[in-house]
C-alpha cells in the first residue's frame, strides 16, 4: 500500500489450485518461509480448501488460517460486484449449500466462457471446467494456445467484463454473503477496497463488516487515509495480503500489530 508501511508477517490473501492459484497447499508453507512471514491465509474463490481439517492449524511450520473470499452482489448499495473475505471458516451447512451453488454455476460458466473463446478464435483449449474454475484458467488456455494473445490480451480483449466472449455469473447479494460468512468466520473483511469502480461506496460497506483490507499491492500508489479513516470511525480490524495467484507471498500484509489483533479474533490451532 505504501512504502512507509512496515514490513509484512503475514499475507492473509492467499489463493492455491483449489480455485485459480499456482500454489498446492502442500507448497505454501515453503513459499511462506520464502517470503519472511510466518503466517498465511488459504482465501481460494468461492470454496473452503478441501484439504484444510479446521479453521487455523500449524502446516510444516507456518499457521494457515482457513479462509474465503465470496463475489457479492452490492449493487444496491451502490457498490456493484465486491469480494469479502471470510476467516476461519467454520463449516456451516448454510454456507456449504451457497458454495455448492456456486461452484456449479462456476463450471457451467467456465464451459460456456471456452466454448466461446474457442469459437470466437477457431482454436482448441486445453482447459477442464472443473471446481474452482475462474477466468484466470481459461486466460492461460488462450495463452498457451496457437492464438496471438497473451495472458493478458486474454482478458483485455476477450473474457473481461466487456468482453465478446464474457459470461456473468449468479453470486449472491451482498446481505447475504456477510450473513452467511458472520456466521461461519471469526473475521469478515472487505477485500482490495480501491479496486472498485465506486471505492467510497465500498469503503461504506464495512459498516457491516469486522475489517477491511488495508495492505494490498495495488498496480498505481494509493492514499490509506480513506481506510484509515474508515478503520477509526468503525473499529475495524486491518487485514492484507498479497492476493497471490502465483508462487509469490508477501508482497503485501499486515504488519505486526495488525496482525496480533486480527489473530486474537481466531480460534488457537
């Protein structure tokens, strides 16, 4: 966020090959050493890691926190599509059936997205619509594929938003996501607030919330004092993390003092 920030110990934004990540979960705690920090955050796309027995627990070493982060629907408050970020993940039957929906609707949306890549390029791609599927898979397909576009000309050009070849999906609306992960996590956050089109109809959202992501390796330098301010008026916990979806941790974080307060809301592994 800002090169006076101190440094990270932990990344709490953290994604593996349960949704669209690099990272085995097996891969992580050796990528965490990497990095310098100590403690990591599972937050995979719409799903709860499988291989992930409880809510926090110690992995070669390093404490992993179990966690999510859940497209929301804010749109009437002003905010359109956000993502919220849940924490030690209690399973709860309520949550498991909205995610069962959900991954459905991921892969019979990631089916449709290559069939009209595919066609809209006349090429063939090597991508299996599966759980946890997201567009950063089919990205890499046109990639690797015959077609002149990189990783990023995928999205620019093809599976974004505005894109010839874009599908959208069923998420649920904002009130409900927080429902559903307030009774399911111990922290709720709201995830890369200046990402948004509307940061400042984001940034209101957190009203509703235990926390906000302030440490996030945006492309272009930000101003924290809007989330600071935010944190101030609404008590609010600040989170962080890199959001990896490669090999890289660390990038960004909360930094000691932070962190202790967030981890003094989760269960002891």
């Amino acid at each position: 966020m800002d090169d006076t920030d101190p440094p990270p110990v932990a990344d709490l934004h953290v994604h593996t090959t349960a949704s669209d990540g690099r990272l085995t979960l097996s891969e992580v705690p050796a990528a965490a050493r990497t990095a310098g920090i100590d403690s990591v955050a599972i937050t995979d796309h719409d799903r709860v890691h499988p291989g992930l027995d409880a809510p926090v627990r110690r992995l070669d070493g390093v404490t992993v926190v179990r966690g999510i982060e859940l497209r929301v629907d804010a749109g009437e408050r002003g905010a359109g599509e956000v993502d919220l970020l849940g924490y030690g993940v209690r399973r709860t039957a309520a949550l498991a059936t909205e995610l069962d929906r959900i991954q459905r609707n991921r892969v019979e949306r990631g089916r449709e997205i290559v069939a009209r890549v595919e066609a809209h390029l006349g090429v063939d791609l090597d991508v299996e619509a599966r759980e946890g599927i997201g567009r950063p898979h089919v990205a890499r397909a046109v990639e690797a594929s015959d077609a002149p576009y990189d990783y990023q000309d995928a999205f620019d050009d093809l599976i974004g938003d505005d894109g010839p070849c874009y599908v959208p999906r069923r998420i649920p609306s904002f009130e409900r996501g927080v429902k559903l992960l307030s009774e399911a996590c111990s922290v709720v956050s709201l995830a890369h607030p200046f990402r948004y089109a509307d940061p400042d109809a984001a940034l209101a959202l957190t009203a509703h919330l235990d926390a906000v992501e302030r440490y996030y390796p945006y492309e272009r330098p930000v101003d924290p004092g809007p989330i600071d301010a935010i944190i101030e008026e609404h008590g609010l916990l600040a989170t962080g993390g890199s959001d990896a979806h490669g090999r890289t941790l660390g990038l960004a974080g909360p930094p000691a003092d932070a962190f202790e307060a967030f981890e003094a809301r989760l269960p002891r592994p």
